[in-house]
C-alpha cells in the first residue's frame, strides 16, 4: 500500500517537501510550489522554489487578489518544519502534553452537550404539545403555523449545533488514540532521522 501510494505520488510529480500541507493563516488558503523564473533568477543557479499562497494569484479570482502574504523560499521552510518534526519525535511528550493542555480549555464542551440535549428535548415537547392543540382544535391554523415553525427553526439550529459538538469530542477522541501511538512511532523512526530520503520525510 505504502509503495503503491508512493508510485501514485510520483505520477502526480510531486516536487515540494511540504506540497499539499501548507494552508495560509491569511486567507485559508493552500500554498503551492513555485520555481524562480529565469529573470528573477538573474542568471543564477538557485537551489530553492518558492512556496506561494494561492490567495495571491490575482488570475484566479476574476483578476483581484484576495490575500497580501508573502511567498517564502523552499529550503527555509522546509528545514525548519523539518527540524520542529525531529524534535517533536525525540520527544514525543511535548505533543501528549500541548493536546491536554488545549482539552483542559475545552473541558466545558462535555458540559455543553449535556445542556443542548435537554433543550433538545424542551423544544421536541413543545413540538409535540402544539400539535396536539391543534389537533384538538385548541389552536387555529393562524396561530398555530408561526408556532411550529418557529419552534422547528429552534430544534434544526439545536440539532446543528449537537452535531457539531458531537464531531468534535469524535475528533479529540481520534487525536488522543493517534498521540497515544506517536511514541510507538516515534522509537521506530527517530533513530534513522539524519538519513532519511525526500520520499520519507514526505510520509513522516
């Protein structure tokens, strides 16, 4: 699988250590790898490409540009994504111990579901009583229909957001098994770190 995924890598020419990873802190966009043109070079050999926020590109988005960040030179970069990487797997710690600190903050969310879901159910009752008054004939159909609706607009946003809580304590479960493995990683590559090819660094 790993050497199939490698193959279909290549075929797509995949030329930048960090192609595909970068995302833009301005605008959200990704950024992509550029070569220095010929002028630009000056006659030079350059031994580095820029990495380039697609926001920049003014032909993209009907001529006007929709982000200001600067480019930033390859080999800079990437040695030092390169050296936080190693030094995160010789201590494997540091990552456990930002992610607990960072979930201590969001502690209240457990809570939050808890209060969602008895709204939740508030707002299922309400539901049902105000179609058993009209049902019952204690409720016209002028009265009746801005009261449903309103309170049916009221659970589909409650609901909305009960998804989305419950994606993100998914999401906080997966990153703690992923984390719990890093250290088993960690041992298995960090021994060969100073010699290792482009085409791992890229899995890594």
């Amino acid at each position: 699988e790993d050497n199939r995924r490698r193959n279909r890598q290549g075929r797509r020419g995949a030329k930048y250590l960090l192609q595909g990873l970068l995302q833009c802190q301005c605008c959200g966009y990704s950024y992509y790898g550029k070569p220095i043109s010929r002028s630009s070079a000056k006659g030079r050999v350059r031994h580095y490409a820029y990495y380039r926020c697609i926001g920049t590109d003014a032909y993209r988005f009907g001529g006007d540009r929709v982000c200001d960040n600067k480019q930033v030179r390859t080999d800079l970069l990437e040695e030092a994504v390169w050296e936080d990487i190693c030094s995160l797997l010789h201590d494997p710690e540091r990552v456990s111990a930002e992610f607990e600190r960072r979930l201590n903050r969001e502690e209240p969310a457990a809570l939050a579901v808890q209060q969602l879901e008895s709204q939740l159910q508030k707002v299922r009752r309400a539901i049902t009583r105000l179609i058993d008054a009209y049902e019952d004939g204690l409720l016209n159909k002028s009265e009746f229909e801005p009261r449903i609706k309103s309170s049916k607009e009221r659970l589909a946003k409650l609901e909305s957001e009960s998804t989305r809580l419950s994606e993100s304590q998914s999401e906080q479960s997966e990153l703690r098994l992923a984390i719990g493995h890093l250290e088993d990683f960690s041992k298995h590559v960090r021994d060969g770190l100073e010699t290792i090819d482009w085409t791992d660094k890229r899995e890594i």
